[in-house]
C-alpha cells in the first residue's frame, strides 16, 4: 500500500490511536469510549485498503465515503474524551489535527470521485 498519501496518513493516524488505545484502557481504565475511538479511528485505513480493490468507480466512492464518516466520528470520540477529561489539550489538538487531514484528503478524493461519475454518464 505504500505510494498512497491517503492510505499512509490513515495508517500512521490508526497507529496513533492504537497507542492512545492501550494508554487509556491500561492506565485511565476508559474501556467504551477508547474502545469506540479505536473502531472508527482504525477504520479509515482498513475502509481505504478495501477501496484499492474496488471493482468500480461507485464501489471506490461507497469505501472512501465509508472512511470519511469513520474520520468524523473518530473527531467525535476524540472530542468528548477530551471534554471529559480524559485527553490533554496538546494530544488532542495533535491528534484531531491528523484526523482532520486524513478527512479533507477523502473528502477531496470524493468530490473527485463523484464528479467523474457524473461525468461519464
């Protein structure tokens, strides 16, 4: 997968999560907001990596769609642990920083994506 800006964005991104993940389950004991966190957080990277197998254009835009309303959620997820206390204001701010570029890089990809597909018809 490597030559893919989006698809490494996500993959660092879902490492990061990863590691805040076991900080939050093993020393903040906050088991379903971390647990939500890392299933969307993880999710764009592996929604991505079905996209490159896509056998359509509509198939490609259904995966990335699905991956940029998973980078949605994660900001939420991210947010309300940091509203509630349990995620500093600097990893916050580095983290949803991350998320959102990987979100604006799948939003440009699906207006892309949908301009053509209405484009070839």
């Amino acid at each position: 997968m490597t030559g893919n800006p989006a698809f490494e964005k996500a993959y660092s991104l879902a490492i990061r999560i990863v590691n805040l993940y076991r900080h939050l389950s093993d020393e903040k004991r906050v088991f379903v907001l971390s647990r939500q966190l890392l299933k969307a957080g993880t999710s764009n990277g592996a929604n991505l990596a079905e996209a490159k197998g896509a056998i359509s254009d509509a198939d490609l835009s259904a995966k990335v769609s699905i991956a940029y309303k998973e980078a949605q959620e994660t900001k939420y997820w991210l947010s309300l642990l940091k509203d509630t206390g349990y995620l500093d204001e600097k990893l916050f701010k580095s983290l949803f920083a991350d998320v959102d570029e990987v979100a604006a890089i799948l939003f440009a990809i699906l207006k892309k994506t949908r301009i053509n597909n209405r484009t070839d018809h």
